[in-house]
C-alpha cells in the first residue's frame, strides 16, 4: 500500500485507518505500547518483562523494538547476537525464551549510528510494518523510542495501539515529558491503560507523583522497583526465574489484563 501523496489530513487518515488491516499486523490480536517521553527510565526493561509475564500467562506474545536511537531490547534475552531469518516474503522475529522479537538491531551493525530524519525513519518503518512476519499473536509489545517527535508519532499512526503503558521514574522532570506523551495520546485517542512507576525507592518523597496520575487520569499499574540484579544478571529471565519475579509478573500481568477488560 502506497503512502499518500497529498498530505491533506483525511486521506493520512484513510492510510492509516487501512494500513493495519492489510499489513502483516492483521493476525495480531492486541497492540500494546509501552513508552514514556524520557529516554533511560525503564521503557525496555518493562517492554521486555511485560512480554514475559504475559507469556507465563499462557499468552502468544511478540516483542517489537522500535527505538530508532538505541535498539536493545533483544540484549536483554539473549547474549548472543541474533538475526532475523529474512526469505523472500519478509523478516521472520527471531524465537528467543518464547518470545517472537524483531528489533531494528538486526538489521544495522552495531557500530553503525541511526542517523534519520522524520521522513526517512518513516518510511523505514513503514516498509518494516509491512514486511516483518508476525503471524498469528495474542499481544504485540512495541518498544518505542523516547521524545514526542515525528518518529514517535509516525509509529502510533501506523500501528494504532490497543492501549498503552506510560513508565516513569517519580522526578518531576520525568513527569513533565510524560504528561506531554499523555497528552497526544488523549489528543489520538489511544487508550492508556495506566503508568509503571519505576524505581522510586531511589528517589525522596515525590508528592508530585499523585497530583500527575490525577492530572492525566490513569491508574498505577505497577511499581518497579531498583533491581539491583539488573546490572549484575546477563539476561532479564534470571530474574524471572525468582521468588521476586514468579510474584511481582503475576501481579502486573493480572493488573493489566483486567484493565485491559474493563477499558475495552
Ligand atoms: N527497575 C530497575 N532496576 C534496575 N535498573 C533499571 C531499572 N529500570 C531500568 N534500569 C536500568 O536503567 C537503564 C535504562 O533502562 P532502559 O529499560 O534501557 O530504559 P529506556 O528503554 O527507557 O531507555 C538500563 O541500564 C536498565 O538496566
Ligand atoms: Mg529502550
């Protein structure tokens, strides 16, 4: 499907309403995407115990890193560099602890900077959406890159999530980045399931917190705390496999699920 020519709003939105229900999206179920407005404040750690937690739930669950700045979420699976199996139809993710996980670090060597404009990072991903074989999932878990810009707002467009997870630290500028995220959520009406509080034991009493949860009109879905294991662990399943993790996935997963029902 051709991107339109005319840059008039209804036709953008034909595209995107069309884009899809015909691309390799249309067997996935529920589009879930997690991010924040600030870089560094836990958008992969949580993208990639989410997709965990809801595979231990039984769930079909497939991981997409989009940070166009610093793809890394397969990092955190496996320590060994992977790739995806390309064929003629397109790329298949690569299987890693269940997970179907596509990354733009497959396809760009390591050394190699991300240097893109808003036009040419959507184009990139527009082929990639259309390109990336899925096939059949229970829940997609989208990465997403920080900021509120082109890229950020190209992938919302392409990819309409079912809902979405605000995760920030309790620092006041932390909050003032995800009010503006909730704010273009509001404006494109993307559902958002609720924020992840991360790592506020680190932090002193942050009164602010309350009033910004008030403000944009969203649950605490979770709170996750300094995970000291993080830094010393090589990938994020040893600390699944962990009194801490067989309780606390339990608990976000379920937290979720059934704000996912009463939302939709
Ligand atoms: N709860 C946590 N406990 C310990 N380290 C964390 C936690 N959340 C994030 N980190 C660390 O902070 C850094 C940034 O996290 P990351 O998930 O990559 O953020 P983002 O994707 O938003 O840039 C990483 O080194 C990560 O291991
Ligand atoms: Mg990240």
């Amino acid at each position: 499907m051709e991107r339109p020519q005319e840059c008039s709003s209804p036709e953008w939105e034909r595209f995107f309403k069309d884009f899809r229900k015909h691309s390799p999206l249309k067997e996935v179920r529920f589009i879930l995407a997690v991010g924040s407005g600030k870089g560094g404040v836990g958008k992969t750690t949580l993208s990639v115990l989410l997709a965990l937690a809801l595979k231990g739930e039984g769930f079909s669950v497939g991981l997409f890193d989009l940070d166009f700045y610093g793809p890394n979420s397969a990092l955190l699976l496996s320590p060994e560099k992977v790739q995806p199996a390309t064929d003629v139809g397109g790329y298949k993710p690569v299987s890693l602890e269940g997970i179907k996980v596509m990354s733009l670090s497959f396809l760009i060597t390591e050394k190699e900077p991300i240097f893109m404009r808003g036009l040419m990072a959507g184009k990139l991903l527009q082929e990639l959406t259309q390109r990336v074989l899925w096939g059949p999932l229970d829940f997609l878990i989208l990465d997403l890159p920080p900021g509120t810009g082109d890229i950020f707002l190209t992938m919302l467009d392409l990819y309409s999530p079912d809902g979405f997870i605000l995760i920030t630290t309790p620092h006041k500028l932390a909050l003032a980045d995800s009010l503006r995220t909730a704010t273009i959520l509001k404006e494109k009406k993307i559902p958002l399931l609720g924020v992840v509080k991360n790592m506020s034991d680190l932090f002193g009493k942050e009164d602010s917190f309350e009033a910004f949860l008030k403000e944009i009109k969203a649950p605490l879905l979770f709170e996750l705390p300094f995970l000291k294991e993080l830094t010393e662990k090589e990938t994020i399943s040893e600390i699944v496999d962990t009194p801490w993790g067989n309780r606390e996935l339990k608990i976000l997963s379920q937290n979720l699920l059934k704000r996912i029902f009463r939302v939709h």
